[in-house]
C-alpha cells in the first residue's frame, strides 16, 4: 500500500515572495478556492503580521475556502502567533506554522543568539501557539545549515512541546539531494520522539535542486512536501508542486508513495497562478509549459502517432490538457503533416498530398512554425475551387449596449437573391443565425479566429471558421476591413464547402457526403 505524501501548498505565502508576484485578497481567494479544487492538503495562506492584506486574506480563506487545512505562518513572536490565531480563527481545520532559525549563520548574525536562547524560544512558541491550535508546525529555519546534533535536539524538544509537525526548510537551497535524504532518514532515527510528529520538507530552488531535494526526502521517510503551484518564491523559487505530484504518481513503483491530489486540475491551476501573478512559465517547464507535451522531431512525431507510450511518459489528459501537440516545423514529417491536415477537415489524395507536403517543407524551411492558417493556404492551392454556390451581397448589423444585435443578409444563389434577417447574441452571431436561415444549414461553429493581415486601424481582416455538420468538418475563410463581412464571408465561404462535399467527392474536404 502506497503512503500518503501530504501536500502543503505555499503558493500564496512563499510563492508570492516571488519577485514580481503580489496578489490582493480576491484573487488569493481564488486562488485558494482552485487549491481546494486540486485537493492539496494544506494551504499557507499567508503571514498575517506582515502585512494586514495578508491577514485578511487568511481570514477570509478560512471563512469560505473547505477542504483543506488553513495554515498562516508566524514567527515565534507572540503577537506574530496571536495575528495568525486570529486570521485563522473561522477556519474548521487550521495550523500555526511558527519558525526560528537554527543554523550558526543566522543565530550569530541574524538573531544574535546563542543555542540556549535559540532553543528555549522555539519552545516556548510551539507551547504559546498550541494554546490557540492543536495543530502547530515548527520548523527551524536554514535546517541543511545547522549542526545536525542541534538540529535533532529542537526537534525533540518542539515535539516535547506539542509540535504536530516538524518542517525541514532547505531555506537557500544548498542541500545536494542524496545529502538532504540522508538528513531526513538521520532524523526519523535520531530524534527519539519523532513518531509523535509528521515530518515536512520546504526546499528552494537556487541549485535547480528543489524538486529532486524534495522527493529525495520522501524516498527517505519525510510525510509531508512543501511546495508552490509553478515552483514560484523567494529568488529561484520552491518546489513545484506539479513536478512532485506527477513525479509520485508516474514513478509509484520507485516511491511507493502517492498525494490526494486530483492531477486533472493541475493545468487550470498552473494557468491562474500564472494570469494573477504574472509570473509566466518558461516553455520547457516540466508538466505545466508550454512545450510540455509537444513534439517537434519528425521522428517523434511518427512514433507518437503509432503509440503515444514511444515518447510520452504521461498523457497530457492526466493534467487537464486535451491533447499532444504536434508542432509542424522543419523537422517535421509526411505522418504528422497528413494527420493535421486530416484533423483540419483535407482529405486529399496521394499526389496531391505529395505535392503540398512538398510546399510545406519549403515553408518550414523559412518559418520556425507553420500554423493551420499556412496549412490552409497551401492545400487550397492544391485543391480543385469551389464552386461559390452562395455569394454573400449584402450585410448590414445593428448592435450597441441597449440594442438587440441584429444582422440582415442578401444572399444570391442560382441567379436568385434572397434576404432575410435574425437576431443573435452579438453581430457575428445574428450574421451566422441568418445565414442558417437562408441555406438550411445549422452547422456547430467549431473554432472562429480574427487576426489582422496588415498593420493599423484601417487593417484588413482575415476571419477563420471551422464548421461540424454531422460527420464533417470545413474550414471558411474571408477578409474585409469590416470584421463583421469578413466574419460573413468566412462562413458563407464554409458553407459552400459543405455543400460541394456533399456533391463532389472530388473535393475532399470532409468525410461524407452531407445534406443541410
Ligand atoms: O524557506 C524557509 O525557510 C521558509 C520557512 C519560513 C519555512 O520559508
Ligand atoms: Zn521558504
């Protein structure tokens, strides 16, 4: 039976020591709420003396936020314990994290006190805290710097006290992770009382060491992992919470440990503590960048496409993300060129398919990536014309704050004009109704992208849509210096494409033969 690691999350106490990083109250909320939804145990909330947005912010955690447990940090001052007894007070389970620094350097320059002094304050803490909260955590700041002896004596001695967990910070992260493993199993040996307590690691990241620190640690015994949503913090930064979790759950075998945590949620929340703090993530971060789960290499990307397991330890569906990405470059081959075009809604034949893949390398050759946008132009130019059954001749939309956005189209087809008229939600949407109206179709609108083709206000527009109509899926494009006519005839564009595959199977966009 694996054993259960707890996770702490710090994000918004050490996470948001980060450089650069500050949230308000709300979005620490909302923060807070997506922790509870990712099922981490613990959630530090913040140092309520500090700062007084950080005691509200505790407060109101603790208010609204169920789950998991609310902790706030205090240093072992009574009035930094009474400020985070008092923030945490609404909470159903909470935790005072009160923390003293225990290695030479900091005692001598620091706090300019001798060990005596040092231990009996760490005491007298833990016992002040535990008179506002069962659950007290302790832990001796700059822990991988201190005499290991002393080390194990506060640690007895906070025990003694009534601290329900002992926390070993790796404050500057100096520890080299086969040293700090072996510090953990020294204290689960050392310390007489140790069983009373669980025991935490905190690692930071200035060697790039936090993670590998942290799991070192769990291999050797510690219960409970430290760590901030994107490895945000102070300087480098902590562990990141994504890469401990995943690194449990893909190597249970090598752990046999595991967390509570619901992996899914792990995007979504990656994605909000990025947005709200603005810190965003490098592209090649493991689990949450961009590049994550994206191949490039023709040679990986055939073998992803026979089996996934060739270059993927992990799906991105595990992590919330819906799929691989393939990105068409350079190094990219015929296998993942096909089946993008495939998955854009092309069938085309052998030759013609030769032929654009042709085109796409020289491309790829003067662009480092080519998007579907380029894909699109290419195999057009491949593929026979459609014949432009429906000619959009006339748009006109009325929109504005107090008005029902309405669109009135003329349309011609076979020498015939028709006009009619709907409303929609915004513009674009009263254009689409009509047009349904007039052609009978009411295809889902799959995908809708505006990009500007040249520079300025006066810029021509260029509308993308992609439509599903039962099995079969078409891609419309149309440009204007009005947004909502190139919206049209993108669409009127994609029709066209529906109705000629349902008649010519000559063209290929689309698997079946469709009627409206
Ligand atoms: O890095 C550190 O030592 C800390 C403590 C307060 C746990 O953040
Ligand atoms: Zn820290």
């Amino acid at each position: 039976m694996p054993r259960r690691i707890i996770i702490f999350d710090t994000t918004l106490r050490d996470g948001e020591q980060c450089p650069g990083a500050s949230l308000e109250v709300h979005e620490k909320l909302e923060i807070a709420r997506q922790l509870a939804r990712l099922g981490v145990d613990v959630i530090e909330g913040g140092f309520p003396f500090a700062s007084p947005g950080d005691a509200k912010a505790v407060r109101q955690i603790a208010q609204t936020v169920k789950g998991p447990t609310i902790c706030a940090l205090a240093r072992s001052l009574a009035g930094d314990i009474d400020a985070a007894a008092q923030a945490l007070a609404p909470a159903a389970n909470r935790r005072i994290h009160v923390f003293l620094a225990t290695s030479p350097i900091h005692m001598k320059y620091k706090l300019r006190k001798a060990e005596d002094e040092i231990l009996r304050q760490a005491v007298w803490a833990v016992k002040y805290a535990k008179k506002h909260c069962r659950d007290v955590e302790f832990s001796p700041e700059d822990a991988s710097r201190t005499k290991p002896e002393f080390l194990f004596e506060v640690l007895e001695a906070v025990i003694t006290a009534g601290a329900t967990t002992v926390n070993i910070p790796d404050t500057v992260g100096f520890a080299i992770p086969e040293e700090f493993g072996r510090l953990i199993a020294a204290i689960k040996a050392k310390v007489p009382n140790i069983e009373r307590a669980r025991v935490s690691v905190h690692c930071h990241n200035d060697l790039g060491l936090a993670v590998p620190n942290s799991l070192s640690a769990v291999k050797n015994g510690a219960d409970q992992v430290e760590c901030t949503v994107n490895g945000i913090g102070e300087r480098a930064g902590n562990a990141s919470l994504e890469e401990i979790v995943m690194s449990l759950k893909i190597r249970r075998d090598f752990f046999n440990a595991q967390a509570g945590v619901d992996t899914t949620q792990i995007a979504k929340t990656s994605r909000l503590v990025s947005a709200l703090t603005g810190i965003v993530v490098q592209p090649n971060k493991a689990i949450v960048g961009d590049n994550a789960f994206a191949h490039e290499s023709g040679i990986h990307q055939d073998g992803i496409l026979k089996h996934h397991k060739t270059y993927e330890i992990m799906r991105p569906q595990m992590v919330g993300l819906r799929e691989s990405k393939l990105v068409l470059g350079k190094l990219s081959g015929r296998h993942a060129f096909a089946e993008r075009l495939k998955a854009l809604g092309f069938r085309l034949s052998t030759e013609e398919l030769d032929r654009a893949f042709a085109r796409f390398k020289g491309l790829a050759d003067k662009k480092k990536e080519v998007f579907d946008d380029d894909l699109i132009a290419i195999v057009e130019e491949e593929l026979p014309t459609v014949p432009e059954l429906y000619k959009l001749t006339y748009v006109h939309t009325s929109s504005g704050s107090e008005t029902v956005p309405t669109a009135t189209i003329r349309l011609t087809t076979a020498g015939k004009t028709i006009e009619d008229a709907a409303c929609g939600d915004g513009p674009v949407d009263a254009c689409y109704k009509t047009i349904d109206r007039i052609t009978g179709f009411s295809p889902e609108l799959v995908d809708y992208s505006l990009r500007a083709v040249t520079g300025g206000t006066d810029a021509l527009g260029e509308v993308t849509v992609k439509l599903r109509h039962k099995q079969t899926e078409v891609t419309g494009r149309g440009t204007s210096t009005d947004i909502i006519e190139a919206s049209a005839k993108a669409y009127v564009n994609a029709i066209n494409r529906l109705v000629a595959s349902s008649r010519r199977p000559d063209i290929r966009r689309g698997r079946r033969s469709l009627t409206p």
